[in-house]
C-alpha cells in the first residue's frame, strides 16, 4: 500500500510543479458587468475585450497542454486544461453576445431613422416641385422683318400666298424626281445587301420586298415624329405669344406716374 500511495503524492507534487498560472482568477462578467452595456462605446469596449480574453486564454492553453507532458498524470492534466479553458471563454462569451446584440439593434434602429429622414426629405422636394407653376419651354425669339413692304401688300405670310400653276408643276416634278432618286439609292442598297446563295429568285424578290416595307414602315415613322414636333413646337410659340400679350395688357392697365 505504500508505494501506491508514495506514487500519487509524487505524481501530486509533479503536476502542481509543472503547472502554469492562469491568466486571470476573476470572471470576465464581474470585470465586464453585461448591465453596462448601455452604450455603443461600452459595447465596442466589452468586443475588444473579449477577443483579447479569448487570445489570452488560447496562448495558455497551449503552454499549460505543453507542460502536462512533463506531469504524472497527463491525461487528466489535458482534461483539466481543456476544460478551464473551455469554460472561461464561454463564460466571457455570454458577455460578449450582450455587447453584440446591443450594436445590431442600435445599427437597425439608426438605419430605420435614416430612411424615414430620407422619405421625409423626399416629400418636402416634391411638395415643393409640385407648388411650383409648370414652365414652359421657351420658343427662340424671332428676327423681326424690317425689309420695306410696297403699298398694299401688308403683312401675309408666305405660307399664305396662292401658288401659281407654273409653280406647282415645278414642284411636282422635283418631288417626282426626289421620288426616282430614292427609289434608285434603295435599289443600290438592296444590291449590295448579302443574300445566300440557297435562296430562290422568288424567295430573294420577297425578301427585297419586305426590306423595302420596313424601310417605308421606318420613314413613316421618322415623318410622324417630325410633325408631332413641330407641332409641339407651334403649341410652345403659342403658348408662349398669349403669355407676352397677357403680360402686355397687364403692363397696360398699371398706371404710370
């Protein structure tokens, strides 16, 4: 029975010999209330704290696991360490889940007011875009005429003057000819347009056919555009005439001194 018993005091003495010192004997959450945690600051404080702990606590487990091979009883030393180790570190990391938790709901509440100032910033631009009287478009400002008129021929526009027989033939025949030229260029242009070779003359006069619609199709289109410019373009000029004439007969009625 004795040299059991001299072998547990000798594994004993060698294992409190060869330990190392913990890092620290008080617990992370006396150090660190959680009931602090009232600030973001404190909070970030509490984070860096507890990776600094965490490091800490790592470095000595390994020279702790280094130093029980050097003990009696090994296999319990590793056991005692692990544990230790394990169970500050989750005991610093309650701690931490409180610090965290508190930063999240600070950044959710703070996002929440930025949207609703932004949505509020937004509804004051509109009210004020909306109290505002439309513009309209300035049309260029016209040249006045000052080329002398004879007697009797007042201020017609040339828009209005009747054409004269010979006049429109001339017309006629330059649109006819403006007409031939196009024809002729669309001509050029399907020639130099790629066709397979597998294709059929009818298949290429229907395909030319059907280049020529969409090209008719996309002229009307242009032509279209045109007219409803230059008729919004009229609207504008009107528009902007009956202001200048309502301006004018306003600055009429102001009397003068």
């Amino acid at each position: 029975m004795r040299i059991p018993l001299i072998l547990f005091t000798l594994g004993l003495l060698s294992f409190n010999a060869w330990a190392v010192e913990p890092p620290s004997t008080v617990p992370f959450a006396k150090r660190y209330d959680p009931a602090s945690i009232t600030t973001a600051s404190r909070a970030r404080e509490v984070i860096a704290a507890y990776d600094n702990e965490k490091r800490v606590w790592e470095n000595w487990y390994k020279e702790e696991t280094a130093q029980c091979y050097r003990n009696f009883f090994v296999t319990y030393c590793l056991d005692k360490a692990k544990s230790e180790r394990t169970e500050h570190i989750n005991e610093a990391r309650r701690v931490w889940l409180v610090a965290r938790d508190f930063l999240r709901k600070e950044r959710s509440e703070q996002a929440v007011k930025d949207r609703k100032a932004a949505e509020a910033k937004q509804a004051a631009k509109n009210a004020k875009m909306d109290a505002q009287p439309a513009r309209v478009a300035k049309a260029p400002s016209k040249t006045r005429d000052v080329t002398p008129r004879k007697p009797g021929e007042g201020h017609a526009h040339a828009a209005d003057r009747v054409l004269t027989p010979e006049e429109e033939k001339a017309n006629a025949e330059a649109y006819a000819m403006k007409q031939q030229e196009r024809e002729q260029r669309i001509a050029e242009q399907e020639s130099k347009v790629p066709e397979a070779p597998s294709m059929t003359p009818e298949e290429r006069i229907q395909a030319r056919a059907e280049r020529r619609a969409a090209a008719e199709k996309k002229r009307a289109e242009n032509i279209k555009k045109r007219a409803e410019k230059a008729e919004e373009y009229e609207r504008q000029v009107k528009l902007r005439e009956e202001q200048e004439k309502k301006n004018s007969v306003t600055g009429d009625l102001i009397p003068r001194l």
